[in-house]
C-alpha cells in the first residue's frame, strides 16, 4: 500500500474497532436491542478486501457486518442509528445490526442465513456478466458456511460460468462456537477451490496489506474474465460469537497467543518503522476516529423512531399498473 492507502486503511480500522467498541457498549446499556455480532479482531479482512475494490464493485456479507459497512463507505453515523434502529439508519431503521443495506455504496447486504447470501452474490456476478459490466462482486462469508449446498452450489456455477466474484472467506477457526476441525474432513478451506477448478489461496488475515494484495489478485483476475478465486483469511474474534456468547469453547492461553497478532496495532507499527506515518499523523487519525464515533451515538441517540408508514411501505413494491 502508498502512503495514502496506508492511511486511508489504519483509519478505517480503528474506525472499526472504536465504532464495534461502542456499539458493545450501548448494547450493554440496552440502546441497541436484537443480537449484536462484533467484528473486533478481523478488521483487517473487510479493509483490506475492499481496498482492492473500486467504488462501484458490488460487496456482500454475513451478519457479522458493521465492517464489511464502514470500509465500503457507508457513514458510522447511519450504521450507528441502525444499531439503535432508527430512520435514519442504513436500512431506515428496519433492518438492525444483521441487515446493514447500503446499494449507494453498493453493499448489497448483509444476511442472517448462514451460507444464504452466497448464490445472492453469485447472482449479482452473473448480471454484471451478463450486462457487460467491467466490475466485481466480492461476498465475504465465515468458515461456518462452508458446509452449507449453497457454498458448492454457487462456487460451481460461478466456475462453469467464470463469473467476475471473489469468495472471501473469513476463517476464525470457530464458526459459531465450534473449532473447525470438529465440523470439517478438510480444515483447509482454500482446497475446496480445487473441487470446482478455481484458484484457492490462505492469506494472513490479521495482516492487511497480505489480504489486500490477496483479494487485488483475485479482483485481477475476475475483472479479465479470469473467473472466481476462493480466498481464506485466518482470523480470530477477540469476542465472542455474539454479546450472548460466555466463549466457554476456547480457552484463555490461546486468546493471549492471538493478541500480539491484532492487526491494528501491528499495521501502526509497521507504518511507523517504514516512514509512511508518524506518529502525530496517527494520533490525529484516532482523535478523528474518537471524534466520528462519538457523533455517531449522538445522532443515532437524537434520530427518530420508523413510523408505521415506514414499516408498511417495505413490505410490498407499488404495482405500477395500479399507480397508472
């Protein structure tokens, strides 16, 4: 990454981790109801990822959202108010933590279904081939869903088809609360790429300019008509599942083995030994950030409630043969 990138990614990724910070917070307080799934741990996976994107490649992604959101762009204020469920959220207040929806930003969603946003996204690959467009989907997903049909379904159809998609996925190594190799014959989930004979690739997901030049490839690729990649970033949450998850299935000593591998201060480290920042440079930044998120909770406190013309006006599209 240049110097701009590098700067642009390390506010990005302390935006991440003060925003999810504070969303706990207010979750303890009870201002955000519903389940929360925080993204501590794995920011580098969505900066690095989108980073490689341009603005008008498409993304879509799990429950685990709020980051996959910020790093496509979509303003903390209004990820904050969906939290909170107001109007003024991403989803106009309808949608919470799970059902982040940005299409300006072209985040298309994220989904509560594990594993069911994988054809969603393949689908969105096969209408920019089939309309000529000169973009991308990238679908980020959890090593959890790659023993649902739709995770085999979509990757052999986006191989027949050579579809512009990038398969990303985020391997914690948990899943919802089971260590992979309990729920898996092959624990490698980049291998699985060379069932359907795509290019699969590990990268370090705890390292963002690792999963940026990883996911850059792999975009390459698909916007030449190179078809799908399968990528595996090895990451950890250092939450639980959910705010309702005691994390009783891992234990303490392996926590403290990933904690000098958090990608924040890692990436702070680097930009400072190699010149890209100093240190005033980044102390700004995470004032800024403190700055942003505060307003957040701010606005998100101050914003209104949906009202019921709101609810019901998302049910149903308006038939256009009745409007005319």
């Amino acid at each position: 990454m240049d110097r701009e990138l590098s700067l642009r990614a390390y506010h990005q990724m302390a935006l991440i981790r003060l925003f999810e910070d504070k969303a706990g917070e207010q979750y303890g307080r009870g201002k955000i109801g519903g389940f929360l799934h925080l993204y501590i741990g794995e920011e580098a996976c969505a900066v690095g990822a989108i980073a490689a994107l341009r603005h008008e490649d498409y993304v879509i992604t799990h429950y685990r959202d709020h980051g996959h959101a910020l790093a496509k762009g979509c303003s903390a204020r209004a990820v904050m108010a969906e939290l909170y469920g107001k109007r003024t959220g991403v989803s106009k207040g309808l949608g919470g933590s799970m059902h982040l929806f940005c299409p300006e930003n072209r985040l298309m969603g994220g989904y509560a279904i594990v594993g069911g946003h994988i054809p969603i996204g393949t689908g969105l690959a096969l209408g920019i081939h089939k309309l000529g467009q000169d973009l991308v989907c990238v679908v980020f997903f959890g090593d959890g869903a790659v023993n649902e049909g739709e995770f085999h379904e979509a990757l052999n159809m986006a191989s027949v088809w050579k579809l512009p998609v990038v398969f990303f996925c985020e391997n914690n190594l948990y899943a919802m609360g089971t260590e992979i190799s309990r729920t898996s014959a092959v624990t490698e989930v980049y291998r699985r790429a060379e069932a359907y004979a795509i290019p699969g690739q590990r990268v370090d997901g705890m390292d963002v300019e690792a999963v940026y030049r990883a996911t850059r490839e792999a975009v390459a690729r698909a916007r030449d008509g190179g078809g799908p990649t399968l990528l595996e970033a090895m990451t950890y949450r250092f939450k639980g599942h959910s705010m309702a998850d005691a994390v009783s299935y891992r234990t303490r000593d392996e926590e403290a083995e990933w904690r000098p591998r958090d990608p924040i201060p890692l990436f702070r480290e680097r930009l400072l030994a190699d010149g890209r920042a100093t240190e005033e440079e980044l102390t700004a930044i995470e004032q800024d950030v403190k700055a942003e998120v505060e307003d957040a909770v701010h606005f998100a406190e101050e914003s209104p409630e949906p009202t019921m013309e709101d609810v019901l006006s998302s049910v149903y599209a308006p038939c256009r043969a009745c409007s005319e």
